[in-house]
C-alpha cells in the first residue's frame, strides 16, 4: 500500500514550458517523470511502478514463447559495429567515446552485433538451434531533436530479442512466434495498434512489419485501406503505375520560355496548368559522393525517409556553381549529364507526358514523353503518399493517419552472420549458416503510447494491467475519515490489490479529487461525508461512472472471490 503522505510525489497545476503532447504535459504534472537534459528523463516512484507493470507484461510473454532472458553491456566496442558497417552508417545518431587508452565505444543503439557474436561463441551445432534470446535494456540514440517527452527521447527502454535459426523455414516460424507474442502483449497493455507493412532501413533484411499505436502525436504516418486488410507505414507503400498505352504518339516535344519560374508553384500559374501535369525532379547525393535526380509528380514532394530507404544517407545537392551543366530550378531528365542518375516514382510511367525542366535558365519543356524523350532507368517509390491514392491491393481509397511505433520485427535472414561467420554443423555434417530475425519493442515508449490514447481533459487514464495501483483511496481528512481510509487500504491489500491511499493532512477535498483524476488509478474510491451513513462513493476512471456502496460491502466489491 502507497501512503501519499508518504510517497515521493509532487503534482504541478501548470503545464511544464516545453511540453508539447499530452503525454509529456501530463506524465510530468502526475509526477511520474521528470526532466535530466534535453531526451532524458528521470522515472519517478509511480513512473517507474507503471514502467514495471509494462516490463512485467512483456517479461512475461517473451518467456512464454520460449525465450530466454540475457543482459548485454550498453557500452560496446567500435569494430563489431564497423564490420557490419554500422559505425559510420548510423552517422550522428551513434553516442560515440573514447576510453583513457583511446579506444573507441559506443553506447548501444542496438545490438544485432554483440547478439551474433556471442551466439556464435556458445552454438556449435544445429542442435543447439533454434535459441531466442532477448533482453530489457537502455538503449542510446543521438536524436538531432528529442522531443515529446519520452516519446522521442535520447535513453529509452527497450526490448529487443533475436532469433537465431539454421534455415529459412526455421526464421519464418520464429518470426511468426514474436509476431504472436506481440499481439498478446499489445492487448494485455491495452494499446490501440495497428500491424503494418514496414522497411528495414539501417537493420537490414528482408520482410518487417511495424506495430503501431495511432495518436495524433505519433511521428509515424500510415496507410490503412478502408475495403481490404492492407496497412503500411508511408515508406513501405507500393504504388501502382498508372495504366498507359506507351505506344499512342504524341507530338514532338516543345521547348517554352518561361522566366521566373523555378518552382512547381510558379510554372504552374505561368502556364496555367495544374501541378500534377508537371514532373518534379530533385537533386540529391548519396554517401559515395553520386549524384541523383528523383523525379515525381509535380503535385507531390519527395518524401526523403522512403528516398534514404532507397539510397541510403542522403544531402540535397546544392553544389550549381561547380556544376554549371545542372541548372537550378530547371532540371529535366532528357539529357541530364551521363555521370547524373535518375530515379523516379512509378507514376512516371512509360506513356505518360509532363512538362518538366528544360535544362536551361528561364525554360521548360512541354509534351516531354517517359520512354521516348527520356529513359527510368530505376524506379522507386518515394513519392509523398496521401489520404485517397489507390490501395495497392485492391484499388480503394487508402486512408492516411499518424502513430507511435511501438514494435518492430525483422526477419534478418544472413546479414549479421554473413559479416561474424555464424555457422554450425548442419544435419548433414557441412557447416550450415545461421539465419536471424530482431524484434524490438519500445517499453519506455508505450508508457507514452498508452498516456496518449487513455488521457482526458483531467489527467491520465491507465488500463488496469500497468496502472500504479488498483485502487486509489481519497479521504477527505474529516472525522476519522483517513483511519477509514487506512483501513480500508489495508483490507483491499491483503486482498491482493495494489493500493494508493491519499492521506494528506492538510490537502483540500478539492485537490484530492484533482490529483486523482491526474494520476489516473482505474478506481477511486472516496471515503468523505458519507462515512457517518457507513456509505462511500467510487468512481471509475475511464467512465466517469459513480456509485455509492457500503462499508461493509465494498472490499468484497473490489475484490471478488479472493480470501482474506
């Protein structure tokens, strides 16, 4: 039981200055966290209760699939990460530091690596497969902006467990077991989620798919088809090219005179065409120095997540003084320099007709025709995607939302062993390499997740399974009525509950009510006034319902069934 006279906690009536989602505003002002430095927060007494709960919960089912708990070092030498290419591919989200005899660490952003190494240290043999192996650990990432509380922060829990695996049948079943795991944790936390088509980015492999918790705080958009069950992260949508007769003709291509007018926005209003007619091209360059162009609709942006899944590192090119043979603002793909590369969005089909860059200043060109004035060498979906393009599977309307990752699993496949040779001795007696998935999910972040989706106007509204306690007892400090409180939170203890009791002196009956309704227990239950007519009042978080019920019933109320 949780005496508030007690207890390290200090609720604020204003929100904190750099505060903007309610999950930040409110798991703050509840005095469950509180600000380090920018992404780092310190997890008090009922913060880190609720950070437990959900731990407990995913503990639990990791060890029901038949994994198996391990704890790896946060700080880790450079060459693993350098051998998979991960030291400089990760770029300035690595935590990097130097020890007195100026070795290189890092602090772990993941940890794909050291789990490969140490399963080839201790697995000879295909009988010592399958192994899953997982841990609950902090983890580090040097965001350019942390933001949102914890929802984006520089330290943040996670669990991350990886299968290892002698062949791909194997893989698929192991996957398959972290996505069914996934699913019972999910409901248990009572999330909201959404199971999506996702891309592997800096991980690697092959198939991934995202769990996501819709907010309107989330960082990650999604697609959802409202007449079949397709769903994917925005980077991960495939789109469909548009169904064009290459071989109709088309008059030659017309070279126009169009001063002041380096942007979509301008050659549309001079031409008095829509943007959707003109064709977008961006230049950018990789990490090996190669220069792209990217071309889309003109109505749309390049969506530089989904290009970089593509291309990998990315900058904007902006180096036209050097290259005076690539004319700013008027690029086209008919004749760009040999040593320029063009990628473009499947809507820049072979048939289709823009008008586009000319490659000189002040001029475009019309009737420009994909496969006949140009060629697409590579084509690749980077285009922005918005609420009603076509589902890729059916052709309905797709609808467009915003959410919290929560998970993620990867099916890995060879990537990390090929780099550490991960083999044992296959069935057949010939070394057999090892195949791998990774799944993560983001415990420190579902506190956040679920902060966004339970709250009200009044504060926080947890689920049962990871609130910090079952019931919160307010005695409104009359009349004998915090002995009662006592007393009562005693019973409901050894009942088995988990209990808060708010036995200030001194506090009003109003700030007792506000606290409550901000820290945010799934039951209140309230010993005022009414205690003198042995009758007390409980209330339910989520609803807002109020009963009255008896001293001497409601113990048995809350905890049906259970002995004392």
């Amino acid at each position: 039981m949780l005496r508030m006279s007690q207890l390290f906690l200090r609720t604020l009536r204003e929100d904190p200055s750099d505060a903007e989602v309610p999950s930040h505003r409110l798991l703050v002002r509840a005095g469950y966290v509180r600000r380090v430095a920018a992404g780092i927060y310190s997890w008090l007494p009922l913060g880190k209760i609720v950070l437990e709960n959900i731990t407990r919960v995913v503990r639990t089912e990791m060890n029901a699939m038949g994994g198996q708990e391990v704890l790896l070092p946060a700080l880790l030498p450079r060459e693993p990460y350098e051998a998979t290419g991960r030291w400089d591919e990760y770029g300035s989200q690595l935590f990097r530091l130097t020890d007195r005899r100026d070795g290189d660490y890092l602090l772990g952003p993941t940890h794909e690596e050291i789990f490969t190494l140490m399963v080839k240290g201790e697995c000879s043999s295909y009988k010592d497969l399958p192994v899953i192996l997982y841990q609950i650990q902090t983890k580090y990432r040097d965001e350019a902006r942390p933001r949102s509380g914890i929802l984006r922060g520089r330290e943040f829990l996670m669990k991350d467990s990886y299968s290892f695996d002698v062949d791909d049948a194997g893989l698929r079943k192991s996957y398959d077991l972290h996505r069914d795991a996934y699913i019972r944790i999910f409901d248990r936390l009572g999330l909201r989620y959404r199971m999506v088509s996702a891309v592997s980015g800096a991980m690697g492999g092959s198939a991934s798919e995202e769990f996501l918790a819709p907010s309107p705080s989330g960082e990650d958009d999604f697609v959802a088809c409202g007449q079949c069950d397709y769903a994917a992260n925005v980077e991960a949508v495939q789109v469909r090219p548009p169904d064009v007769d290459a071989t109709v003709p088309h008059p030659a291509l017309e070279l126009l005179d169009t001063p002041a007018t380096p942007t979509i926005d301008t050659l549309a209003e001079f031409l008095g065409v829509p943007a959707s007619v003109t064709l977008k091209n961006l230049l950018v360059t990789t990490e090996s120095g190669e220069i792209v162009a990217v071309g889309v609709p003109g109505d749309r942006d390049v969506d530089l997540d989904r290009l970089a899944a593509v291309l990998g590192p990315i900058e904007i090119f902006d180096d036209f003084e050097s290259r005076t043979d690539l004319v700013k603002g008027y690029i086209g793909p008919q004749g760009l320099p040999a040593d320029v590369r063009y990628v473009a969005d499947p809507r820049i089909a072979p048939g289709t007709v823009w008008v586009t860059g000319a490659n000189e200043v002040d001029r475009h060109a019309r009737g420009v025709v994909c496969g006949r004035d140009f060629a697409v060498p590579d084509y690749a979906d980077v285009a922005t995607v918005r609420s009603g393009d076509p589902c890729p599977r059916c052709g309905a309307a797709l609808e467009l939302d915003r959410a919290i990752e929560i998970g993620h699993i990867f099916q890995l496949g060879r990537k990390y062993c090929d780099v550490f040779d991960l083999d044992v001795l296959g069935p057949d007696g010939k070394p057999a390499r090892v195949t791998m998935g990774s799944y993560g999910i983001g415990v420190s972040r579902a506190v956040a997740a679920l902060a966004e989706q339970t709250h009200d106007q009044k504060g926080l509204c947890w689920p049962r399974e990871v609130a910090p306690a079952d019931v919160h007892v307010v005695a409104t400090g009359k009349d004998g009525q915090v002995a009662a409180a006592l007393q009562l939170g005693g019973e409901l203890e050894a009942r088995g509950l988990r209990v808060l009791v708010d036995d200030r002196q001194g506090a009003s009956p109003g700030v007792k009510f506000a606290d409550a309704e901000l820290i945010g227990v799934p039951t209140i239950l309230i010993v005022g006034r009414g205690l003198a007519a042995g009758m007390l009042e409980l209330r339910d978080r989520a609803t807002g319902a109020v009963v009255e019920i008896g001293v001497d019933e409601v113990v048995d109320h809350l905890a049906p069934g259970i002995s004392g």
